[in-house]
C-alpha cells in the first residue's frame, strides 16, 4: 500500500470499512493509519445492531478524520453522506476525548436492549420510562449521553 501511494500521491486516502466489524474497526483503522495517512472514512453496512455505531466512532476516534459517507448496504445506492455535525464535533476533540467518549457511548448502548438498539425513535422507547433512562445511564454517569445516542439515530433515520 506504501508504494501505491508513493506512485500514485493521492490527495485524499479514504479507508472503506465495513462498520460490522464493530469494537475491532479501532485497531482495523490504527494499522491502516501505520501504513498510510488516512484523510477520511467510508463506513459500510451501518443498517443493523449496537456495535456498528460503535466501531463508527472507533474509526473516527483513531485516525482523527472526518466519517465522509455512511452506507446502509453493499450497493451505492445506499451510500449517504455522514452527518457532519458528528464529524466536525468528533475531531474537534482530542484524542483523549474522543476515546472517553466512545467508551461511555459503548457502555450506554450495551446497556440497551436489542428492541431499544433497533427502534428508529429510541426516545419514545426510553423517556416514557424515565427510570429505564436511568438504569441505562448509571454506567456512563449520564443520562444527556442517553439523549445523544437517541438524537444520532433519529437523524441518521
């Protein structure tokens, strides 16, 4: 890949990743980075469970560069572009932050059950159970963070 790149100097070097892969995309995109600078990142398959969304924000969170497309498929007709408000927040933070960030988000979303996980308006699910909005943000410290995950998902609806 190193010698592609020295003959050919592309202006950007977008990695394409199937987001199914989930926690393991951090490392997946660390050794991609080690070989080439990555300048932005395609996330496939983004349709499904809890870990996809997950191995989103490892991506960003490792090479420090904006999600350009999301795809909800295999085919181009399923590619969107990324919101990029989640982009520009994300690496405007540091390093540091967005791994704090990414672990509190994995630890909400493991707290959630597969019908929360697959509901396209979580918030209906969870605020009508303002102690089920609770129990879910114990192991983050916060319930704001709750509310975050379910605005991402009803935009990316």
């Amino acid at each position: 890949m190193r010698q592609m790149t020295d003959v050919v100097r592309p202006d950007l070097i977008v990695l394409v990743m199937d987001a199914s892969i989930g926690q393991s995309a951090y490392g997946h995109t660390l050794a991609f980075e080690q070989s080439v600078p990555v300048g932005a990142v395609i996330l496939t398959k983004m349709d499904g469970t809890y870990a996809k969304g997950g191995g989103a924000l490892s991506a960003v969170a490792a090479t420090k560069c904006p999600i350009i497309f999301l795809a909800t498929g295999e085919h181009m007709a399923s590619l969107l572009p990324a919101y990029e408000e989640l982009s520009s927040k994300l690496s405007a933070m540091d390093g540091d932050a967005i791994h704090l960030r990414s672990k509190r988000f994995m630890v909400i979303m493991d707290s959630m059950t597969d019908e929360e996980l697959d509901s396209t308006d979580i918030s209906k699910l969870v605020l009508l159970q303002s102690s089920r909005m609770q129990r879910i943000a114990q192991g983050s410290g916060r319930v704001q963070a709750v509310l975050q995950i379910s605005e991402f998902q009803e935009r990316r609806q």
